[in-house]
C-alpha cells in the first residue's frame, strides 16, 4: 500500500496533492462555518452589550 501511496508526497505530485489538501480544507471550513454564522448572527444582534467579544455572547447561552 505505501508503494502506491507514496509517489504522492514526491514531484511532481506534491505540489498537486498540496493543492488538493487545501482545497478540501476550505471547503469544509465554509461549510462548517455556514451552518454556524447565522447563529452567531443572531446572538450578536440579540446581545445586550455592544462591546462583548463574540466568545463572550456565545458561552453565555
């Protein structure tokens, strides 16, 4: 299995393998980050105390 595995960690697949890494990555990131934003949205607009960090506003519910 290393065998067949191992040429992506060396030229000229690195660089694409890299890329590929990043990507997904992004993607899962404004995925996860759609799904929480409109909650952390509201909880922004609801709060009280204009100046709380966002950490603040969330650990309080």
């Amino acid at each position: 299995m290393w065998q067949q595995t191992s040429p992506l960690f060396k030229p000229p697949y690195l660089l694409y393998y890299s890329m590929c890494c990043i990507v997904e990555f992004g993607l899962f990131f404004i995925g996860g980050m759609g799904l929480w934003y409109p909650e952390i949205s509201n909880r922004l607009g609801s709060s009280d105390n204009s100046s709380s960090y966002v950490c603040e506003i969330i650990g309080e519910s």
